[in-house]
C-alpha cells in the first residue's frame, strides 16, 4: 500500500496497532472509489454515499473521511489490478462484511441515478475475487436498489 495512506492511518488510527486493519479499511475505500471514478463522472452524490458509509464503516470523522478519498483516489488511479484490494477483504473480512461492502458498493453505484455498465462490471468483477455466489451478489444488488 501506498506510503501517504498508511502515514493517514498511522496518525488517524492510533487505537489500532494492527496494520491488516489499516490495509482492510484502505481497501473497502478504494474499491468504493474504483466504483465511482469507473464511469469517468465524479457525481457529488455518489462522494456523499461513499463518505456515508466510510463514516459508519470506519468511525472517522468526516474531515477523515474526505482526507482518506483523496488518498484513495491517489491509490486507485495507481492500481493497476483490483487483486491487491480483494486480497485484503478476503485475508480479513468475514462473509456478512464481505456482503456488506458489496451492498455499499452498489448504493455508490446507484447513488446517481443511472446505473452505468462499467459500475456494474467492477461489482461483479469484486464478487467474483470476493468469492460471493451469484445468488448472494444479487440479493446485495437488490438490497442496495431497495435503499435508494
């Protein structure tokens, strides 16, 4: 993981000394970010489902929040596979927050109003690394499109 993400957390996440958690919460936040910049539109109310959720998942503040997307972004446009994400949700996530952050992904998707096929090939692409059945995958579609 990038060094500046986990400077944020080293100063951000001081009750913490476990760097898996760090390098978990930075990877729920960047694929949450790979959602919203997949479709090359920045939409405002995508960002605002996105720090929404970060702010529960995470319990940051929400000056936080926005410093940890940047930091996000930063990493997501230096990816170059979702593998180094997905491999941190896998090594620490159980199934229930695996489907959690998927129905979260989805809200990001939807957060705009139109579902964009780039947006849902990243989704599936995620369940497919996450190892989440078809069948759970849609309920989590589903859940996410009930709450708008």
């Amino acid at each position: 993981m990038i060094s500046k993400i986990k400077g944020f957390f080293a100063k951000n996440v001081l009750e913490s000394d476990d760097a898996s958690v760090k390098s978990e919460q930075l990877a729920a936040a960047a694929l949450l970010v790979e959602v919203m910049v997949i479709d090359g539109n920045l939409d405002e109310q995508e960002l605002a489902s996105i720090s929404q959720t970060l702010c529960q998942i995470l319990e940051l503040s929400s000056d936080q929040v926005d410093e940890l997307i940047l930091l996000s972004r930063d990493e997501v446009s230096e990816a170059t596979s979702l593998y180094q994400f997905t491999r941190e949700i896998n090594t620490h996530f159980s199934a229930d927050q695996k489907m959690k952050l998927l129905t979260a992904m989805w809200r990001v998707a939807y957060a705009d109003g139109h579902l964009d096929k780039h947006e849902e090939g990243i989704i599936r692409r995620v369940a497919d690394l996450l190892h989440i059945l078809h069948s759970d995958y849609i309920r989590c579609k589903l859940a996410a499109r009930e709450q708008r």
